[in-house]
C-alpha cells in the first residue's frame, strides 16, 4: 500500500466521521458559506504579484514535520504581503498536520484567493470548503474518477468556487480534463512514492489544452527554475517547503522573489 493508498483510506473514515458531526444544513449556515470566491484567474494573472501560491505546511509524509511552530495567520499575511497570487492552505490532520481552523484563520487575514488543500473524495468535501471560506478546491486524478473529477467540479462551480485539477502524467491528464476545470496543476512530486523531477512539469506543458490556467508544483527551490517554467507556459507556481522550512517564511519568500 502506498502513501496515497493510506492517505484516502484515512480520508474515507474522516469524511464519514464528519458527516455524522456537521450536517450539509449547518455547513450552509456558516459565515463564509455566502461570500462569492475570488476569481483565481484574475489573481493569478495579476502582473503586480510574483505567481506564486504560497503554502502553509506543517509536516509531510516524506519530510516529516517541517515547521510545527508557524503560526497560521502570520506566515499567509506575510506571504501576501510578499507578492503571493493565492494562498495554499493544508487542512489534512492526519499526514500534514494540518487543521481546518488554519483555513478560516487564512481567510480571516488575507484578501487573495486562499485554495484548501486536502485529499478531496467526496461532494461532502466541497460544501466544506466554501464553508471554511475556500475560493479553490484541489481535485487529485490519481484518486477521482473522471466521473467523481467532473461531478465534483460541476458542485464546485455551483458554489462559485474555482477548481484546481492536480496530475502527474499524461494518462491522467487526459482522461480527467473537464469544462468546470479552471486550472491544471502538474505536480512534480510522485505520490506514489514522493520522489520528485520538475521535468514533469516541462514534459506535460504541451498537453495541456490553452484555456486552462497552467500550474507547476512542488519541487521549485530556484527562483531561476521559475523563470524557465514562465518561458515554457506556466502561469502559477506552488512552493511550500521552501518557504515553510525557514524559521520565517514570509522572509524566506520574499527574498526568493526578489530574485526572480
């Protein structure tokens, strides 16, 4: 069984956990459930920001803890003041030591586009994060069908939310490209085994159909690496661990994009 084998599996058990604790009624009575989402196109294509979709990330399966003593509405502030386009926001507790509090605490501060990012299988998942006071939601191709990618897309695009669609090759790519898609994240990382090659970027840029918002993520360390993704046709650029292993991450960002 892989890491994402174990991922989901967990995932299937909280989602039902959560159904049982919080009704569909009591989620669309939360505060942010009526706000309308910023536009991700707008934001990420806004010339005075860098790009980048700035993460806050505790602690990965591969990595183990990264930064456990980050605080939330610290670090997504001082990356929007850095130039971030949107913000990425782990919320998975069990694997990232992430919290859904930390979304609605990332709202709260920040007026850019904040993307919860979690291991999304269920519609359940969806209303949540409109809940929380998400403007995008992360679907995974390598754990959706592309009926599951479509339907889920279909309920996001209801709510006003954007959509991410996350793949690492082609095959996947493929099979899972939707009209309710807004963007298309290559992710550099093998979930499989969480090795990562940002050639996979560069090799999947040419599949990917022009109307959709093009973004490259994980394994970015160089602010060089950056400029030759924007030459190759990427709009966005995910970066968590670089900037979440420094004891300052808005710092560390800053300097990264000083260098761009």
């Amino acid at each position: 069984m892989t890491i994402l084998d174990r991922i989901v599996a967990r995932k299937k058990v909280e989602v039902q956990a959560s159904k049982s604790k919080t009704s569909y009624i009591k989620l669309e009575e939360s505060e942010y459930f009526s706000r309308k989402p910023y536009s991700f196109r707008e934001f990420l294509l806004d010339p005075t920001k860098s790009g980048i979709i700035a993460e806050f990330k505790r602690k990965s399966p591969s990595k183990g803890i990264i930064n456990d003593r980050a605080k939330v509405k610290n670090v997504t502030q001082a990356y929007a003041a850095a130039g971030a386009s949107a913000l990425s926001v782990l919320t998975d507790r069990a694997f990232f030591m992430g919290k859904k509090s930390d979304l609605i605490q990332a709202r709260k501060a920040n007026q850019i586009p904040v993307l919860r990012k979690d291991f999304m299988i269920d519609e359940y998942q969806v209303i949540e994060a409109k809940a929380l006071g998400a403007d995008i939601i992360l679907l995974i191709a390598a754990i959706l069908s592309p009926q599951e990618i479509k339907k889920m897309a279909e309920l996001a695009k209801s709510l006003g939310l954007n959509v991410l669609l996350e793949v690492h090759n082609l095959e996947e790519l493929e099979r899972s490209l939707d009209q309710n898609l807004d963007a298309i994240g290559v992710n550099n990382r093998n979930l499989a085994d969480f090795t990562v090659s940002v050639d996979t970027s560069f090799t999947l840029i040419k599949s990917i159909p022009a109307e959709f918002l093009k973004v490259s993520e994980s394994a970015i360390s160089d602010p060089e690496t950056i400029r030759q993704l924007k030459e190759a046709g990427f709009n966005g650029f995910l970066i968590g661990e670089n900037f979440m292993k420094e004891a300052d991450p808005g710092a560390a960002m800053k300097e990264f994009v000083g260098k761009i």
